[in-house]
C-alpha cells in the first residue's frame, strides 16, 4: 500500500508559492558558485544556464523571487540534480512514494 506523508504520520504539507521556490534554487545557485570559487574552480551562472539549457535570461528569471514567470518543472527538476538536491525541498506537497507497511 501506497502512503500520502499524512498517512505515514507526518505533517500535511502545503504546496510552496513561487517565489519561495525561486528564493531556494537562487541560494542553490548562489552557494555553490561559492563553493567552486572557493576551491579555485571557476563557475558562473552563465555556465550553469547553457548546461541546463537555457538562456541567460531564462535563467535569471527563473531563479527572480521578483519575477512573475514561473520556473518550469523541467528546469526545477534539472537545477535540483545538478545541485544535488531534492526536488521534495521545493515541492513538499509531493505524496511520499515510499512504501507503507502496517504492523
């Protein structure tokens, strides 16, 4: 049986508005240009933007809090992997898809 994060006993999560998603994948971002940086790498968000194939401008868009355009799906998913995080800290409100064993 299949169990919803309420089933499983944790909390009914919301879904997050868009500028909080925009908010987090922009301190994804920020933090490991940063990290590169601080090991001698170089990486800038121009990089980042043509290896996730998009525009400069896309992407500054995408990651504007400010921005009314929305950050497609696609582009959340492949910015979460690339920055080795999980989708689930922009979209909580995804049903837990782990397996549910009732004792």
């Amino acid at each position: 049986m299949l169990a919803t994060s309420k089933q499983a006993g944790g909390d009914d999560l919301k879904e997050l508005a868009q500028p909080v998603i925009k908010a987090m994948m922009n301190d994804w971002v920020t933090q490991k240009i940063i990290e590169y940086r601080g090991q001698g790498k170089r990486l800038s968000r121009t990089m980042m933007a043509k290896q996730l194939n998009v525009t400069d401008s896309c992407f500054s868009q995408y990651l504007n809090p400010k921005h009314p355009k929305a950050a497609p799906w696609e582009f959340q998913i492949k910015l979460a992997e690339m920055m080795n995080q999980s989708l689930r800290k922009l979209h909580p409100e995804l049903i837990d898809l782990s397996l549910y064993c009732s004792v």
